[in-house]
C-alpha cells in the first residue's frame, strides 16, 4: 500500500546517506536520519521525535534477529585477535607464498574472488572468509583495502543469489511461494538465475577488474596510493576495525603456522550449513514436509552465523591451548580486546537497523516507492522499471530481503496484469535488490565487507560505487532490450 508519509518517507535514509557521504562521520549521520524521521512520525514534534529515536535504538535489541549480529559482528573481532596472536596469519602469508600460487597483487585477487565463490552459505560469512583470507596478502602486496573490500561486497551477495542453496534461495521461495500467483516457485527461481543480469554483469565486472589490474573512478586513486605510497588507507580514514588488533604480535616463542588460522575459519564455514539445518528443523511447523527448501526457509541466519563464529572462538582458544601458545587468561583477554575494537562497528549496525525498521515499518519507504510504478506501464519496459524500484528501495532501506519481500509480490501481479516473463521479473526484483544493497552505506552487508577488509566504510561506497553503477546500468540495458525482444 502506498505510505501514509508520502515523499516524507525518503527524507531519512537520503539525509543519512546524503551526510555520511559528505562529513564522512556515519554514526551522527545516521542518527540524524534517525531523528529526522521519528519527528516526521511525531508530525514535527521534535520532543516526541528525540525520545522516540532513541527509544529506536534500544528495541534493536528486541529482535533476535538484529542481536545475533551484532554480537556476531563483535565475536569477528575476537576471531581475527586470536588468528593474528596465534601466529595464524603470518604462517597463511608465508605458505601462501611459498606454494607459488600467490606471487603478486593479481594472483592474491584472483584468491580472494575463489574463496568467495566456494563460501556461498551466507553473505556475511562470505565476506568474513574472504576478507580474513586475504587482507594479510593484499596487504603484503600494497593492494588497498577498499580494493579488498569491493571484492569482499561484490563476491558475497551476487554469488549467493546466483547459487542458492542457502537462506537467500529459501527466502525468495518462500516469498514466491506466498504469493500465490507462482505454479511452481523453484523453476521459476531457477529460471531466473541466467537473467539476474546484475549478479552477473557485477561479477564478470570484478574478475576483469582483478585479472587486467585496471581500476577507475576513485579505486584507481585508491590503488595508486597503496602502491607508490604504501598507504594502505588514506591519511584520516577510520578502519572498521583497529588497526592495532591487525598488527597484534604472534605470541613470543609461537612457530607460524597456517593452520592456526585455516582450522578455525574452515570450522566457522562448515558451521553455518549445521546452523541452519538445526534451526530449520526446529522452527518447521508441524505437518511441514522436512524438505531442504522448507528446512532452510525456517531456518535463522543470523543465529546460525553466531553459533558458528562462537563456535570458531572456542576451537580456536582450544587448539592454541594444545599448542601452548596461550593460556586461559591470555584467550579471554584477546578474545576481549578483538570484540573491543569492534564496538564501533557494533553501534553503526545498531544504527543501520534503527533507520532499516524505520523506513519499512513506519514511514513505509518501500511501498510508497513501489506506488510509484503506474497501471499504464508498456509490458516491455516493466522489467527495466521494476530492476530501478527495487535498486531504489534497497538502497534506501539497506536491505535486499525487505526489498524482496515488498517487490516480489508487486511485480508478480503487474506482471499478471500488464503481461511479460514471470521469471524475467522475479530477477529483476532479486538484481535491483542487490544493487542497492550494493550502493547503500546503510546495508549490513557493506558494513561487515568494510570490517572484514579493514576499511573505511564510507570509503569502500565510494571506491564501489562506479563499479556498482557501471553493472547497474548494463543491467537496465539489458532489461529493455530483453524486454522488448519479449523474452
């Protein structure tokens, strides 16, 4: 339905958006957005606006959901402190080197779009892997970090949406399957798949990146900067996570091995699958056929990439025990001293999910930018305008799933009226869906790339945002002339 705020719905996630690009400070950005859109609930009340946007960040807490994030967010922080003090990193670099297989800057990207193409059970985790296998390298070899954080971004979403035997494949089934209006929601998700032309165009663009070595807009500033200078980030930014936790020392007398830090990362992956197999099972309702597909729609995300980094920490603190590189005391005071350095990445997620339930259950963001789309429409041209409705919602809410679950429905019964490819626009709502979570600050998964990558968050948008762009308009190019061709 359309909002009941109108075009007063898009005020606070553009302002927020609008000054974090600009003061390149996101906290007061985004609580300024906060602010600004309780008053409008308030109609202009600022007294009611302020109690209500900071009553906003304290029911975060009261989703599950949100949560298990967060805390996982500060548990990555423990993970990375740990590898690093175990002497887990330095021993990765030395073999990865040694192997031949990681000679330079190219090869170490070309790594880092591998990892994220075999770790497709979860955005979040994809961009924790890759991140934490690759920064010491790119580091190593003067690569930027907003260069690791776009590979990070671009490799996690279009890869899991493109290969969906994970939460995001059960998600959009269920959401299919909701509708009504969808015989047979698998072939048609699977249909979708070679006409989600952002995930692909977004990845073909990353791996040209990546293997020629030519970048543009400001990643080539980036880049340049990080090779003739050896900055790895620009003078004034302000990395996701501590740069002293990233150079925390081996303990003393600790041989470097690789597997300190290979064992526990794998163990974090293979935990995820566990996760949501058990939180599927257990959240199936009774009568429910136990299917994978309905085992993972009920499943939990977010819980089960909690379980699985807790579960990373402990094996982790384990197996240095083994080893006698550190005793008790000394794990929990790392695993203390990681999660603290991610406490600012903890408050921008609390932050980003205040403004997100902000927008999609009070100010109704979405919907009123889904009204926007009129009956009269020319059957051809719905993809193109469905794939830039999406983008637009998922950038100003910061979140591909609540796009899915506005526009999925809505473009399922224009297309019913006005007529076209039921599979054409189901992928352009994924695609739009992902390109704006891809454009937008206020997106969990550009948030945990910049921890992950050690970068500056706001950095990382606009180091990505032409590549993003780029993809975004052959996307519609392709959506119109697909269109047209009345595939």
């Amino acid at each position: 339905m359309p909002s009941d705020y109108g075009i007063w719905s898009l005020l606070p996630p553009v302002l927020a958006i609008a000054l974090a690009i600009f003061t390149r400070h996101v906290l007061p950005s985004l609580f300024a957005g906060i602010w600004v859109g309780y008053v409008v609930v308030a109609h202009g009340n600022p007294l009611t606006g302020t109690v209500g946007a900071l009553q906003a960040c304290v029911d975060v807490f009261a989703d599950r959901g949100n949560t298990s994030v967060i805390l996982f967010s500060a548990l990555v922080g423990s993970l990375i402190a740990l590898i690093q003090r175990s002497g887990g990193v330095d021993g990765f670099v030395s073999a990865a080197r040694g192997t031949g297989w990681v000679r330079g800057r190219r090869s170490a990207g070309i790594l880092a779009i591998g990892v994220s193409l075999v770790v497709f059970v979860e955005s979040s985790i994809t961009c924790l892997v890759t991140g934490a296998v690759a920064r010491p390298l790119f580091d190593k070899f003067r690569s930027s970090r907003e260069k690791l954080a776009y590979i990070c971004d671009t490799g996690s979403a279009p890869v899991c949406i493109l290969i969906p035997f994970n939460g995001w494949g059960a998600f959009i089934l269920a959401q299919l399957a909701a509708s009504g209006m969808v015989d047979e929601p698998l072939s048609v998700l699977v249909t979708a798949i070679p006409l989600n032309f952002y995930a692909l165009v977004s990845l073909v663009l990353l791996v040209i990146v990546v293997v020629s070595g030519r970048n543009f807009g400001p990643m080539r500033h980036a880049e340049r900067r990080a090779r003739e200078e050896g900055k790895l980030l620009r003078d004034g930014a302000r990395p996701m996570i501590s740069e002293e936790v990233l150079a925390l020392p081996p303990a003393s007398g600790t041989t470097r091995r690789a597997i300190n830090m290979i064992l526990p990362v794998v163990l974090m992956v293979l935990m995820v699958p566990v996760g949501l197999t058990y939180t599927g099972l257990s959240g199936l309702e009774s009568g429910t056929p136990t299917t994978v597909w309905n085992v993972l729609g009920a499943a939990s995300g977010s819980t089960s990439v909690f379980w699985a980094v807790t579960a990373a920490v402990a094996f982790a603190g384990l197996l240095y025990r083994v080893q006698g590189i550190m005793k008790f005391g000394e794990f929990i005071d790392v695993v203390m001293k990681g999660a603290a350095a991610l406490v600012p990445l903890a408050a921008l997620m609390v932050m980003a999910f205040a403004i997100g339930h902000l927008c999609r259950a009070e100010l109704h963001t979405g919907a009123y930018l889904a009204s926007v789309i009129g009956d009269g429409m020319p059957a051809w041209l719905l993809p193109a305008v469905i794939f830039i409705v999406s983008s637009a919602i998922a950038f100003a809410t910061g979140t591909s799933w609540g796009t899915f679950a506005i526009m999925l429905a809505i473009a399922l019964e224009l297309q019913s009226t006005i007529g076209g490819n039921q599979a054409l626009m189901v992928a352009a709502v994924l695609g739009g869906g992902v390109f704006g979570d891809h454009c937008s600050p206020i997106s969990d998964t550009t948030i945990v790339s910049s921890m992950a990558s050690a970068c500056d968050h706001i950095d990382h948008v606009r180091t990505q945002l032409p590549y993003a762009l780029a993809s975004g308009t052959v996307a519609v190019v392709l959506y119109v002339l697909v269109g047209a061709l009345g595939a």
